[in-house]
C-alpha cells in the first residue's frame, strides 16, 4: 500500500491514499464486518420455514411453540402447574394465560411472553 503521510507539529496526522486502494481496504473491512456478524449470530436459535408459516398464518403461537419443543399439552402443563385443559383452553383462545402463567409458559418453552400472543 502507498501512502503520503501528512504530518502536523511534527506528529503523523493524516494519511493519503490512492483511491485504488482506498475501496480495497473500504471492501476488505466489509468482508471483515460479514464475518464478524455472522460468528456473532452462530449462537442465535434458528427456526424452520414450517414454523414460521403456522406463526404467520395465525396459528396459536403457544401450540406452535409447544410442538416445535417437542411438548405435548399434558408435559407443558405439568411444567407449568396448570391443567391440560386450561392450556388447550388457551390455544383455542377461550382463555387468556395470567401474566405468571405466560411467564412460566415462556420459561418453559425457552422463548419470550411476547412470543405468545397472536
């Protein structure tokens, strides 16, 4: 790389490049960035296209969690200290969880309370 370094009192202050080099360095940083965010994001949990169409298309967002984290009713119930009949009972909207029920819905199926409203 070449560059004229311009100095003030003495000191390094600026560097000039050419402009070449300067969109090199500009796309290597890029790169550098897209990397960086993609090993940032490899811990991030993923979800198939199957369970974000039932989520989209309006599904009751408790069952999909509940059947994308392999729970039946009657498992996520006792999890949570509750029957299966209220929990089917909210995934047919005839019911509204307690905001301490939807948090220990959500800490059991490794999510969000907001997760689990329409």
């Amino acid at each position: 790389m070449s560059a004229q370094i311009i100095e003030l009192n003495g000191v390094p202050a600026f560097a000039v490049v050419p402009v070449a080099e300067w969109n090199a360095l500009l796309s290597r940083l890029d790169d550098l960035l897209d990397v960086a965010d993609a090993k940032a994001g490899r811990d991030e949990e993923t979800f198939p296209s199957e369970f974000v169409d039932r989520l989209r298309a309006g599904e009751a967002p408790l069952r999909v969690w509940r059947e994308h984290r392999g729970h039946t009713l009657q498992v996520l119930a006792d999890r949570c200290g509750v029957s299966r009949q209220m929990l089917s009972m909210i995934e047919h909207d005839k019911a509204k969880p307690s905001s301490d029920l939807l948090a220990k819905l959500a800490s059991a199926l490794g999510c969000d309370m907001d997760d689990l409203h329409r």
